[in-house]
C-alpha cells in the first residue's frame, strides 16, 4: 500500500484508506478481496457508483451495463470506481406507490454515500422516483455529485403507428370502455409499447427530470433524450466518469452547481417541455435538502412567459425518441436562452450556456422555435381558494382550453375504493358539467400520494363521447397523463385539509386565468361541517416500520413530501471508526 497522494487537500477517502495501522489494514485488506491491487489505494479519487439498477425496474434494467461504461472513465482518469445498490423504486410494480418510498430511498442513499470512503458520487436512476430520491440524498451529504440517467426506451409502435408509455395506455383503456377498441387490439398493443430497456419515451415524470438534472448542468448535455440503448448514452457514461473524478479533484461539490440560479433553469425549461407535474414536487424537496429558497408559487412566477416548445405526448403528438433527433433538450435551451441563467455552473466547471451554444433544431415539427410554439400556455398553473389553502396545480398545456375556466355541481368520492365502485354505475348522477372530486389521496391519506388524479371518466359519458371533465384531488398524476386535472389539493384531506369537508352537490367555482378554485359554501358552514366531523383522518391505523413512520413526519405537498427531520443537509462529515 501507498501512502496519501502529495496533492493538496486529502481526500476523505483516505480516512480510510491512507491510514497506515490497524484501521487501514481493516479497510483495504477486505477490499482487495475484489482484486483490487495495492496502489489503487494511494489517494486518488474513490468514485462511488450508485445504482438503482432492478429487474422489478424495468426502466432501469440496463443500469449494471451502463455502470461498466462510467467505471471506464473513472479508471481512465485516474479514480477508483466502487459501484454499490440503492433500493430501486419500479414506478409500475410498487404498491401502493413507489412516491411512498422515495424518501425511504434518499436515506438509504444519504447514509450509504456518508457512511462509506467515497469523495464524489455518480447516480445511475431513471424511473420517476430513483433519480429524485438519490438526489435528495445525495444533496444532503454534498459530495461531487453527477447523475446518469436511464435515458429513454424506443418508440412504442402498434399497428404501423407510434405509440407512447402511459399516455396511449390512458387513451386506449378510455376507448375499450367507450366501446371504440375491441379488447383483442387492447391486448395487442401491450406487446407494442416497451420495445426496450429505459424509461417511458412520453415526456412523463422520469423523461423531465432526465431533462431537468441536465437543465440544472448536473448531467453531461443529451443526458435527457439519449436513447436508453443507444450508444450515445454509454459513451456519455464514459465521459461522465472521467468528469466526477475532475469534480472531486476540484472540490467542485453539488452544491456548487445546484442552486437557485439552477432551480429557474429547470423550472422554465420544465415549462418549455411540458414537463410533468411530480418534477414540482421534487424541487421542492431536493430545495429543502440544499436550504435554497424555493416555492410553490415560483413554478407558476418563474415561467409565466415560457411557452410549450416540445411537442411531445402527453402535451403534444411526438415521443422522446423524436425529440432526441430533433436537437434534444440543448435546442429548447437555445430557444430560452434570453430567459435562463446561461452562466449557471454545471458539472464540467464551464457554464450552462456551454450545453447549448452549438445546438440547433433539426425538425421543427418536434421542437418548436419560440416565436412559433406548440401552445402559448404551458408550465404549471398554482390555484388558490378556500378547497387548497396551501395550493393545487394545474398543468394546462395538457387541459381541454374550453374546461379552463368552468363551475359544475360536486361528485364526490371518499376514498379510491368508493371511486372504483361507483364511477361506472349507470345511475350515478353526473353529466359532462360535473366536477369530480376524490379524497383521501394525499401524502398521509394513500399513504404515499399515488398517481390517481387523473380519474377515469364515467362509461356512461364516454359512450357519450366526452373527452374530458375537470378533476380534483389531492392525489398526483402519471407524467404521462394528461386532461383538466387540478392535482396536490393542500391541505390533503387526511391532514384536516378543506377538501375533506366536501359535498356531492356543492358547487365548484374554477377559474384558472385567475388562478382560483373554491367551493361555494360559507366559511360557517366549512366550520359546521368539521365540528360534525365529516371527514375522519386515520390517525393510528399505521402501527409500525415505514408507513408509521412516514405518516407521522410526510410533509404536505406545497413543500415537497419530504420528511419533516429530513431537510437540510448533514455534510459529509467522516465519522468515528467501527472498530
Ligand atoms: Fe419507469 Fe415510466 S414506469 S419511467
């Protein structure tokens, strides 16, 4: 064994490995049971590679592969690369819903980052919940960070035509039960969809934040749109091992490149792409890990004047294959440059504007130049009143325009039990003026917030050949999703929230232009109806482990869900010996 590299500051790896003694002896003799041989200990750079790599996630089934792609260009640079697991959220396998566990993964990731000899870290995530999860965790350490995502699968195809994840999986399912697709073609187009490892090519949850964390200069450019099994993605793990070593040689840690100037860039960016709703929520909490002043109401403030300039599903028509070919995530910045913060620091020391400077749009039908966009309206819309205190969004680049502005007689439902067994009764008492409100959905109601906003339509109106009615809830939507859907009512109705207090009959009063959702009911009677008692929280149902212990500490929606004594950071302190 060596001792330390004379260069400079010491690495906190060499805590551990540079000691010449009983700890040293302990730390580097287990290690070179993995082969590894005496010198790789001298104090260079120990690049951890954190991998949510699961076959129960199939968004990231390729992630062992592309992890070899990222140890290249760590040893090539002169690091060590120790690849290590971190609990993997399939957004499609997890019930009741993986966003219940995203917290429970940033601790594991926090810990596993702090606890271990590691100087800077890359993370391997890509489906919804994985890469905010890691980075929350990552943030609150603040080691050299840099992410590698998933990347897009193919192009889904059916029949001879695209097809989009989630998107055409909501679109078809209506059909089948308007009666416009037989159950045979339902089937048939299953075998169609997930052509390939990567997450959904729709511009879903998991394809905004892969734009955004390269929006935000914390992924190398084309990080966003690069198909997952295309080489490009492998040769952007290469280059991305090579450049985390240079971070940790730099110090350059992840909250030199994470702040708020960052936090605008996705944030307009977000609005550019039709990006989805969840990516709100996770903003918020990776803000709150950093201390970055950061709220709800900077989603709508910030990109007021940023149009859709993507036209991707669920938004628009096209999928993330497409948008890749088209110019990816770099020609949009482009589009934006007068409104970004171009000299916001990325991973690579040089500015965000050095992602985009040589980009150009190569179809004009996907990417859209500013002066000519998809829609004008886009981003998240925050509405207030007195059904969401604390906030409701809207994302209106995916709402009918018509249903914009509306007032309609309340259905409601309890709970998601009570939803599924009355929605399709031919009895129940809705016409396409009615508005549907579902309860018992939020972050401690689910528990965990689940994608169920997006509220199927009764059978009865889409026999009818109704497309879409607004919907409430304090649930949140697939990415995917899309309709007049007013998501993450605030308070929840299990935390007290006024929307548990609700009636069938009420009358809603919606006016997105003016950013306002009420129900039309006096405060007296909202105060008669809580001291009766009408909507009764859970308290005490969850006994014990997780679920306790996230229902006791879920923070609300407006603030991100993260867990109460999560935020804020820790550091990256290297604590006392185990032996
Ligand atoms: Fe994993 Fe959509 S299900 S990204």
């Amino acid at each position: 064994m060596s001792s330390s590299k004379k260069s400079g500051k010491q690495l906190r790896s060499q805590h551990s490995y540079g000691k010449l003694d009983r700890d040293g002896f302990i730390h580097r003799s287990w290690m070179k049971s993995e082969g590894l041989p005496d010198d790789v200990f001298d104090g260079r750079p120990v690049i951890g590679i954190c991998n949510t790599w699961s076959e129960l996630t199939p968004c990231n089934a390729h992630l062992r592969d592309i992890a070899e792609y990222v140890k290249r260009g760590v040893w090539e640079a002169g690091g060590l690369p120790l690849e290590f697991p971190a609990m993997s959220l399939g957004e499609t396998q997890m019930r009741p819903t993986a966003m219940l566990f995203r917290n429970l993964l940033a601790m594991e990731v926090e810990e596993s980052i702090r606890g271990n000899p590691i100087d800077g870290v890359v993370l391997l995530g890509g489906c919804d919940k994985t890469t905010p999860g890691q980075l929350m965790g990552a943030a609150s350490v603040d080691l050299p960070t840099l992410i590698i995502s998933s990347g897009p699968m193919l192009n889904g195809k059916y029949r001879g035509c695209d097809i989009g994840s989630g998107t055409d999986v909501w679109k078809f399912s209506e059909a089948v039960r308007a009666g416009d697709m037989s159950l045979e073609h339902f089937m048939a187009a299953e075998n169609g969809m997930s052509r390939s490892p990567g997450t959904c090519m729709t511009m879903g949850s998991a394809s905004t934040f892969a734009c955004l964390v390269e929006a935000m200069g914390l992924a190398l450019p084309l990080n966003g749109t690069t198909p997952a099994v295309d080489a490009g993605r492998r040769s952007l793990a290469h280059q991305s091992g090579r450049v985390i070593v240079d971070m940790v040689k730099k110090d350059r840690r992840l909250s030199t490149v994470l702040t708020r100037a960052a936090m605008e860039n996705a944030i307009r960016v977000h609005a550019a792409i039709g990006g989805s709703t969840n990516a709100v929520l996770h903003l918020l909490a990776i803000a709150g890990r950093l201390g970055i002043e950061l709220s709800l109401d900077d989603f709508d403030t910030l990109a007021g004047d940023i149009p859709l300039l993507v036209n991707l599903q669920p938004s628009g028509k096209f999928l993330m294959e497409d948008f890749h070919y088209a110019g990816g995530t770099p020609a949009v910045m482009k589009q934006l440059d007068a409104s970004l913060n171009s000299d916001a620091v990325t991973i690579t020391g040089g500015p965000l504007n050095d992602y985009y400077k040589a980009a150009e749009i190569f179809n004009d039908d996907v990417i859209k130049p500013i002066a000519d966009p998809v829609k004008e309206q886009s981003g998240i819309w925050v509405l207030r009143g007195n059904i969401c205190p604390g906030g409701a969004i809207i994302k209106p680049s995916a709402a009918s325009p018509e249903l914009l502005k509306h007032s309609g007689r309340a259905m409601v439902f309890e709970n998601i039990e009570d939803f599924k067994s009355r929605i399709d009764h031919p009895e129940l008492d809705v016409d396409e003026n009615t508005i549907l409100v579902l309860k018992g959905c939020g972050p401690k109601g689910y528990p965990g917030m689940p994608e169920v906003g997006n509220m199927q339509l009764p059978q009865k109106l889409l026999e009818r050949g109704v497309k879409d009615m607004v919907r409430i809830s304090d649930a949140r939507m697939s990415g995917t999703a899309f309709g007049t859907v007013i998501l993450h009512a605030s308070p929840e109705a299990e935390a007290g929230g006024p929307l548990g207090l609700v009636k069938t009959g009420d009358i809603i009063e919606f006016d997105a232009a003016a950013r306002s959702l009420s129900v039309k009911i006096s405060s007296e009677e909202m105060k008669r109806r809580r001291a009766a008692g009408e909507y009764m929280p859970q308290v005490g149902k969850h006994k014990r482990g997780y679920y306790k212990l996230y229902y006791d500490h879920v923070l609300q929606a407006e603030e991100g869900c993260d867990l109460d004594f999560l935020v804020g950071s820790s550091g990256s302190v290297v604590e006392r010996e185990s032996h």
